[in-house]
C-alpha cells in the first residue's frame, strides 16, 4: 500500500497514452509537452515507485493545478503520480542548468520539450554538475556530522549521486547514458566506487562503514569542486 494506493503491476505506456488523452481533453491547444522522467523512464522502477510526469502548459493557474490534480486521482494508480508542471514562460526562465537535466532525462510522449527550451550549451551543463556536487558535498558533510546511521539517509544521497556522476559523464565524454547499470560499466576509479556504493545502503551498517562511504561521497564531490568535472578523473 503506497500514498493509500493499491500497488499493482504498471503498463507505464498505456498509463502516459491515457493521461495524455485525458490532459488533451481538458486544456486543448494549451497543452503543450507531457512526458515521463525517473525510475519509470529508465526502466529501473519497483512497483511502488513514483511516475514522475512533466507537463507544460501556456500557462498555470491555481484553477490548472486543482484540475490537473482531479484528473491525476481519476487514472490507475494516480496516488503514485508525481513530476513537474509550469507554464511555458516559467519554463523558458528556468535556470539553464535545471533545464539540461530535465531535457536529458524526460522521454517526450506529447509535444516536442526541446521546441519550448532556450539554447542550452556546454556552460549549462558545467554549471549543472557544479551545482550538484556542491549540494551533495554539503548534504553528505551534514548527514556524516548528524546522521543516524539510517540507510534511508544514504539512499537518498546517492540517487543525487547518480545524478550527478551520469551528467558529469555526459560532460566528460559527450556519452549520455542513462541507466545506473550502463553508467557502471563506464566508470572507472572513484566514480565506480560510488556507484557500486549504493547497491549496499538497504540493510543496516556499522558506524565505520557508514563514515567510510560518506567520505567517498564527500572526496569525490570536493574534487570536482576543486577541479572542475571535466579535469578530474
């Protein structure tokens, strides 16, 4: 029982094609993009995972929200329904570093998303793994000095790290990959480390084997930061 769901198996196709229908039918030529990103997208979901739906409108009212929101709780299983929503002109002021990994990772099932972007470029996509090793450096610092040993904790540290080491690849190489299976087998070094990390965060760990892979966390972070993502390696 997820969010007082049912969990059931999810036909995540027919599920999107029927949201863009129902999305389709109550705003019209307003609707501009909808599309599916996360776990769903990738093909690493578990059951109870969340569908992260992006959608853009011309705009959005607090009247757009509530009848997105009554649309959402008419579908299967929209209690697991989560994502993005805004209006074109909010979109277009996005800051550019959100937006690289918001186009990377949405799969495009009404509309064209990249038609509605500003030109996205290299320093974009700098920033964005700056930003992300920053949160995480700060996140996994505070987490060591105050955690409690809870594998949630790091959970959600390293899907940021994920994040972070797809599109400090993408950066490094011009190579998008965008599961955590074909990302690992392209990683080497400390990068690989701390992805192979994350397979070992369900069960319960030793303070000493927590601090240890916080504090890879927390080098591999500091060096990009000292060293720029696409000078360290």
């Amino acid at each position: 029982m997820v969010k007082g769901v049912c969990v059931m198996e999810l036909d995540v196709v027919s599920w999107m094609g029927e949201l863009c229908r129902k999305l389709s039918e109550r705003f019209g030529k307003r609707l501009l993009f909808v599309g599916l990103q996360g776990s769903r997208q990738r093909g690493e979901a578990r059951e109870d995972s969340d569908i992260d739906v992006v959608v853009v409108l011309d705009r959005v009212e607090t009247e757009d929200l509530a009848a997105y929101r009554s649309l959402l709780r008419g579908m299967p299983q929209g209690g697991l329904a989560c994502g993005f929503i805004c209006g074109l002109r909010e979109l277009r002021g996005w800051p550019g570093y959100d937006l690289v990994a918001l186009s990377r990772d949405t799969k495009g099932y009404y509309g064209d998303l990249l038609a509605l972007l500003p030109p996205l470029g290299r320093e974009d996509e700098l920033t964005c793994v700056q930003v992300g090793a920053a949160n995480l450096y700060h996140a996994a610092c505070h987490t060591l000095l105050f955690g409690e040993l809870e594998p949630q904790e790091l959970r959600g540290l390293y899907k940021s790290a994920f994040f972070l080491l797809r599109m400090d690849h993408a950066l490094r190489t011009g190579e998008y990959v965008p599961t955590r299976k074909e990302l690992l087998e392209k990683l080497r070094g400390a990068r690989r480390q701390v992805l192979l990390d994350e397979a070992g965060t369900g069960g319960a760990l030793q303070r000493a084997e927590y601090e240890e892979r916080l504090g890879r966390l927390i080098g591999l972070c500091g060096e990009i930061l000292q060293k720029g993502p696409e000078t360290c390696r």
